[in-house]
C-alpha cells in the first residue's frame, strides 16, 4: 500500500471540491508513492503529544481532521509548534492528510453524523439513520462536468445527422454513460446574402427560407473551443448561427456546509440536549433560548446543524426558517445577533462536535482498505476543562 491509496480512500469519502474556499485541505506531507508500512493514526489535532505518538507507534501516516499547515510555512526549524510538528513528522517519514470541511459538508460525514444524534430519541438511534427531512444549508455545487455549458445552432434539415455526429464527437452531447444526447426542433431560418457572400443555398441581394433543424447539444467548458470550431468545419453554411449559453450549476441538496434538518417530531430544548450529550458522550452542553423561547414550552422542529465553529452561518439557517441552532461554538456578538433574530443556541463545544466521528471514519476506512492498520489518537482531546 502506498500514501497515493489513502489519499484516493479519503477522496471517496470527503472528496476535496467539497471543502470551503478558504479551507487547506489534501495530502499536506509525504510523497504519494511512498509505502505505507507502518499504523495510519486518526486524530483532530495534529499537536506535539500526538506527533510523539505517533512516532513511537511507527506510524506511517496520520489524518488529522484540522489542517497542521494552515497559514504559509516560512522555515521549518523548532521557533514554533507548527514547525516543530511538520519537521517532526517529515524526519519520521510520516505523510500527514487533512480533510476538515470537505469531511463536514460530505454525505455520511461529520454534519451527518451529529443529526443522527440529534433527530433521533435515546432508544431509537441507528448508526447512519437520520429522522426527518435533512438538506445541506449552504448546498454544494455539483454535476455532471459535461453539462456547463449548452451549444445551439441551426442547419439545414437534411444535414442535421453529420453534423450532429460531428459535435458528439468533438465532446458535445454526452450526458452521463448516454452520447449524441441532444434536442431538435423544426423551424425555418431566414437569410438575405450580401456583396460578397457566397451563400450555399440562395443567391446574393434574394431573402431565402431554408427548413433548418434546431439542433441543442450541452457539453463541458474545457471542449467548447473543438466543438466550435467542430461546428464551423462541418455546418455547410459559409457563416453558421449558433449560440453558447452557460448553464446554471446545479446544487447537491445532500451534500455542503451544514445541515438544515426538520424533526419527524417536534422536541424540547432539554430532549434535544440530552440526545446530543449522549451521542457526544458529555455531561454539560450549554445553551441560549431565544427571548420567544424563555418560557420553556417551545417545541423544535427545525433546526440548523453545523459542526466545530459554526456561527458565521447563523443568518443561514435565520434565512432558511430554522428556530435552533446546534454548532461546537460561536462568538459573544453571534450569540447576541442570533437571539435578537428569533434563533435559539446550543452550543456542544468544538471539537467535542467532531472527535466522536473518528471511529467511524475508522471503519469506513479500513472497508475500503482492508489490508491497513487504523488507530485512533489516545492523547487527542478536547483541551478545555469544566470547572
């Protein structure tokens, strides 16, 4: 086995076009053809405690949920704990993968994971079952990547095949395991040539009526250039009609940043709280009720669910008719704003919102690579402490 393989299990899992803009996420160490012949350890931190052990496991990669390298590495020397952690890592022959909120906005990844904990009552939780409607907040962009562009043009009916043909070869026209996908409409195309023209059906200074074939052909952005220029050599007029419009992206419901779920049955603030302090396996979550909310016998059916450091979406889920809002923390000045909005809060600490995800990215690991050795970080914990 070799590094290139983990990072193709984690491609499968968390594919990186789903991370945020702003995110590091990767291989972000080792050489994608080195072997892998030692342990691969699963952390949420990558800090100098769970660099030592690693090492003193002889591990050969690890995935840390939250990217070690985030801000440009100047030098690798030990000035700081980052470059203590990369040089460290580097002279022990560790390759290091992250994949953070490509893992959070995945389908079965982090966000998932907390909304089963959430729409479910104690004695009816099922691993991957989530109860009730869930839909990402912030859906992400997806696709087919033949389909971003539509290509329209028009031809005399009898030439409409060839030229078809022609277009699907250079690239137009394939939607999924399907080729020469197109629509066609009968019409009829008009054209008065001019001095100089050298018209193929028709003569200069005479309107001509053709019956012309409306041929519609969607293919990708980077084959436009070889369909038009496909279009130019085959169209049998002098200069062809055709039109390029560009296709809106088509948004993924059940994949992007954060969850916007609707409870198959409507729950308390305390009954929520108590399902997510099991499935977190904490004794205290704190929480904010909105001023409407004071009087303890709301009820909540919709909810915004979003890992780790969740509040910039607040006015998300604000926009999109959620009355709660579950993330790990959020600012002083986010709480206030969201109250104000008619949002309640509940707040289950960060990484306390993602570590318990780690066995089961374990097991989805090792199905998919069966012949590797996966451990869990034993020093990787939530730093803060409750007084």
């Amino acid at each position: 086995m070799i590094v290139q393989e983990l990072v193709d299990a984690m491609e499968t899992i968390a594919p990186v076009k789903l991370k945020e803009d702003w995110d590091r996420v990767g291989l972000q160490l080792g050489a994608p053809q080195r072997e892998i012949t030692g342990p691969i350890l699963l952390t949420i931190d990558l800090t100098e405690r769970v660099m030592q052990e690693a090492i003193d496991a002889k591990v050969s990669a690890i995935v840390a949920y939250h990217p070690p390298i985030f801000s440009p590495l100047e030098s690798l020397t030990d000035r700081t704990h980052t470059e203590r952690i990369i040089r460290g890592c580097a002279e022990a022959g560790i390759a290091i993968y992250t994949p953070h909120t490509a893992l959070d906005a995945a389908e079965g990844g982090i966000t998932d994971w907390l909304c089963e904990g959430v729409s479910s009552p104690l004695d009816e939780q099922q691993e991957g079952i989530i109860q009730g409607d869930c839909r990402a907040l912030i859906p992400a962009i997806g696709g087919e990547s033949d389909r971003e562009v539509k290509v329209i043009t028009f031809v005399p009916n009898e030439e409409a095949d060839k030229l078809r043909a022609a277009l699907g070869t250079a690239g137009a026209g394939g939607i999924g395991n399907y080729k020469l996908c197109s629509f066609n409409t009968q019409g009829e195309g008009t054209f008065l040539p001019d001095e100089g023209a050298n018209p193929t059906i028709g003569e200069v200074g005479t309107l001509e009526r053709v019956k012309e074939t409306r041929i519609e052909m969607v293919c990708s952005k980077r084959a436009l250039a070889i369909v038009i220029e496909t279009l130019k050599h085959f169209h049998p007029y002098e200069t062809p009609a055709y039109d390029i419009v560009e296709l809106v992206p088509e948004p993924v419901r059940r994949i992007g940043a954060g969850r916007r779920l609707t409870l198959d049955r409507p729950a308390s603030i305390e009954t929520i709280a108590d399902r997510l302090k099991h499935h977190l396996d904490r004794s205290r979550i704190r929480y904010a009720l909105a001023p409407d909310h004071e009087s303890g016998s709301q009820t909540f059916e919709t909810i915004a669910v979003v890992p780790g450091s969740g509040g910039m979406m607040w006015k998300d889920a604000h926009e999109q008719g959620c009355e709660l809002f579950i993330t790990g923390e959020m600012t002083h000045h986010h709480i206030l704003a969201a109250r104000q909005s008619g949002i309640s809060i509940l707040l289950a600490g960060h990484t306390n919102t993602e570590r318990g995800y780690l066995p089961r990215l374990r097991t989805r690991l090792s199905k998919i690579l069966p012949d590797a050795s996966f451990i869990l970080s034993s020093v990787d914990h939530d730093y803060i402490t409750l007084g």
